[in-house]
C-alpha cells in the first residue's frame, strides 16, 4: 500500500476553516450592531437598578387665566327619515266637455281666490241649447196657464151641473199634463244652463296655480286636467319611517320637520300614519301637517325629526379651543399649572363645543386672553 499524501489534502480544509471562521464572525458582527442599533447596550431610564427616573412634564402657571369647568348637558337625541312636502289639499281641474279653449286667465304660480276664472271654453253651441230649453219651457207655461183658466171655467160649471163628469175629467188631465210639460221643460233649461257653466272653469280653492296644461286654441276633452292648484297656506311632510321607529309616533304628537333648502326646522303634528307597511323598504307612511315657513312648495325635499332617548354630552366653550397645526388642543389645570393637551371635538351648540375625547366633566380648562385683555 502506498502511504497517504497529507500534503494533498490539508489545504482545501484549511481553506474550509477560514471561510467558517469568516462567516461566523461576520454573522456576530451584524447580530451585535442591530442589538445595539435597538437600544439593548444604552441604559434604561425609570427602570430599576438605580435608573434615575423621569422628570415630571412641564406647565406654565395658571395665573391670572381664567377657568371654566368642564360640562356636561343633555339633549334630546333624534333621527331623520327622508320625505316629500307635499299640499293637504290640491285639486286637479278638468273639462266635462268637448270643446275648444278660447281664454285662459291664469299662468303658474299665480295666486287664485275661489270662483276666480282660470279657463274659458267655447260655449256657443251650449248657449244656443240653453235658449232652446229656455223657449220650450215659456211655451210650456203657457200651455200650463191656458189649461189651468180651462180648469177653473169647467169646475165653476160642473159644480152647477152644468157640465158632465167626462168633461171635468179631461180638463183634470190636461191640466195635470201641461204641468209636468212645464216641469220637463224647466228641468231641461236648468241642464242646459248647467253644461253651460261647465265652459266656464273657475277655481275650486284658494290656492296657487301649479301649472297650466292648456293654452288658447286647444281642444280639449272630458276628463282631461287643465290646471292644477294648491292650498299654499296648509302643506305636509309625506315621510318614510322605518317600523322601529314608527311605534315613537303617535296621531296627535307634535315633532320638528326640517327643510333642507331653506336650512329652517318648522314644527307639526302627526295627522296620520298610514296602517300599512311598504314591502320593499319595511316602512310607514307618517303625515305631518302644521305651520310651515314663507317659501315651501309642493315637492321640496325633507326632513322628519323622529325624537329618541336623550344624549349626554361632554361640553366647552369654543373659545377655549386653539388650533395648533392639524390639533385642537386646550389648556387644562393641573393643581398649579396649565398643560397643554389635544382634544377630539364634535359638534357645536350655540357658543360650546362637544368633546369627544380628551377631556372629562370637573376638570377645568382655561379661557385664552385676548391681546386687549392682557395689556396693561
């Protein structure tokens, strides 16, 4: 056997341990610099040991500042549900006839009284009726006084005996006859004086016009709207309010309505709830009539305040509120000093502001002094 060669193999493991060697090395390099990196060789404050503790933060004296308590109040909580304004009382009106449109009087917008006119028909040919039915019934009294006088003359003579008991008969009849002729003749000129006031279309209420849906020349047939009016003095919220919150109302129960385009709140009261649920929404009805502000028509937009449980707020002034950057901060006292801390605020009630956090009821925060208070 030939004897093994050391010389062949000891450098390539020599080789290998340096580049272990190497690799460990650097690996604890890097492990020792990212621990001192994190804070791990720097001495700690406020820990034990002898660590010397933190100094307590820093304030200004309270002075001549003045202070005012942190408040809370309460408020009644509510919640909205969508509507339309709509009239009470609105009335569509439309022709009875056929016919053709020779006037019309009114434009939208217009205020009307009742009787006022707003459209005129023709009415010639109703005219011409009328006095047809007119002259009939003048004939038929006419008939109606000569057979009455023929009546009067007969009884004399038949209560003489003087005429037969046929006689008395007839003129009985035609008496009786030339009276419902007369009858049927006023009847039938009270009708053609009643089409005819049909040509004539007046105002039902008093009211503003919504719109015209005619004009001169038109011609127009039964049943079709020619104006549409209503009662500005008497309007109504037509709201949608989810079940839950239907079972708070009441008929009879005053609320608060608020018009978004007018930015006002007018109180009402419930007239009515309707006793049935949409399907698709889950929701009532709910009518409220009541005093409404100068400015509000059929279809705005608004509101229904549906009164809740009452809400309890945590209060400032607003002017003890400074804007630092992006922070609202307030001064607050701390036995004998005021120190600064930021606040989260919410919604505002006259001259005080809600906090939502960073403060609590019976601490009490300082009021900023204005540069004409503070000088000498």
């Amino acid at each position: 056997m030939c004897p093994m060669k050391t010389g062949d193999s000891q450098p390539p493991r020599t080789r290998l341990l340096f580049k272990t060697a190497t690799a460990i090395a650097f690996a604890v390099v890097v492990v020792l610099l990212l621990l001192w990196l994190a804070g791990v060789f720097h001495e700690k404050i406020g820990g034990a040991g002898g660590a010397h503790p933190s100094p307590p933060p820093t304030g200004r004296p309270i002075g001549d500042a003045r202070l005012v308590p942190v408040r809370t109040i309460r408020i009644p909580r509510e919640e909205s549900s969508a509507g339309t304004i709509k009239a009470v009382h609105e009335a569509a009106v439309a022709s009875k006839l056929l016919a053709k449109v020779v006037e019309v009087r009114v434009i939208a917008g217009q205020r009307v009284d009742v009787g006022d006119l707003l459209v005129q028909l023709d009415h010639t040919d109703l005219k011409a009726r009328l006095e047809q039915a007119q002259a009939v019934a003048r004939g038929a009294e006419a008939a109606r006084d000569q057979a009455k006088i023929e009546h009067e003359r007969i009884a004399k003579l038949y209560e003489q005996g003087a005429a037969a008991t046929i006689e008395w008969d007839r003129v009985q009849n035609a008496l009786k006859s030339a009276e419902a002729d007369l009858a049927r003749a006023e009847q039938s000129a009270i009708e053609a004086m009643t089409v005819l006031e049909y040509a004539t279309i007046r105002a039902p209420i008093n009211g503003v016009v919504i719109d015209k849906k005619v004009e001169v020349g038109d011609t127009v047939a039964p049943g079709q709207v020619l104006v549409t009016l209503f009662d500005a003095t008497r309007m109504q919220l037509v709201a949608s309010v989810r079940e839950s919150l239907t079972q708070r109302l009441t008929v009879g129960q005053t609320v608060e309505v608020e018009i978004d385009a007018l930015k006002k709140r007018c109180a009402g009261r419930v007239s009515e709830i309707v006793p049935e649920a949409q399907a698709a929404s889950r929701s009532f009805l709910v009518k409220v009539t009541g005093p409404c502000p100068p400015g509000i028509y059929s279809g705005m937009f608004g509101r229904l305040l549906v009164p809740l449980d009452e809400e309890v707020l945590t209060v400032i002034p607003k002017h003890a509120v400074q804007r630092i950057g992006q922070l609202d901060v307030v001064d607050v006292a701390d036995e004998d000093v005021l120190r600064r801390r930021a606040v989260q605020l919410g919604r505002e009630f006259g001259d005080d502001i809600e906090v939502l956090a960073g403060l609590r009821e019976g601490e009490q925060v300082a009021l900023p002094v204005s540069p004409l208070e503070g000088a000498p």
